[in-house]
C-alpha cells in the first residue's frame, strides 16, 4: 500500500483533537443524531459543523440527512483505512540503505 500523504494528513487531522476524539467514541455505540453529540458534547452548533467536517473529510465518519439533523456514523472502511495508513507509515523499512541523519 502506498501512503498518500493528503489522505494520510486528514486521517490524522481527525483525530489530533480532543472532541473529535470523543466524538468518535461516542459513535462506537453507533449512529448517532447531531443533536445528540450537542447535548454530549456541550459545543455549539457551528463547532461541532467543524468537527463533522473534519471527521467526515477523512473517511472516518460518514453522515446522512434526516429531516433537518444530520445522523453519523464511524465508516467500517474509513477506520480500516485509517489503521493501514498508520500501520503503513510506521513499518520499518529493512530495506532502507540511508542511516540517520545522513551519517
């Protein structure tokens, strides 16, 4: 697998906040309605827009519109996307021929 450095920067921007971080765990019960992660969170309404956007940008949360909310929900394929990229990104490469730092 190669690793896209764009795809991998919003992986890991997903998950390099502390609410993004709880959001994602409060979706491991399942889908969850925006107006519930307001309550669970105590954000505002346009905060946790920039939170979704983010979540859902890296592939890691997938919504869908139900009348006027939003309803989200971890993507099985995102998350396993996003465990490859970081077990592609920090597997040693044996082959490497370079030594640190140049020396």
């Amino acid at each position: 697998m190669q690793v896209n450095e764009r795809e991998t920067a919003l992986i890991f921007k997903a998950f390099c906040d502390e609410n993004r971080i709880r959001i994602v765990k409060l979706l491991r019960s399942g889908e969850k309605c925006g107006c519930r992660l307001l309550e669970e969170l105590s954000v505002s309404q346009p905060t946790l827009s920039h939170h979704m956007k983010i979540l859902c940008d890296s592939g890691v949360v997938v919504g869908r519109k139900e009348g006027k909310w939003m309803h989200y929900s971890i993507s099985p394929e995102g998350a396993a996307r996003a465990l490859r990229c970081l077990q592609v990104l920090t597997a040693l490469d044996e082959n490497q021929t370079e030594t640190p730092c140049g020396d």
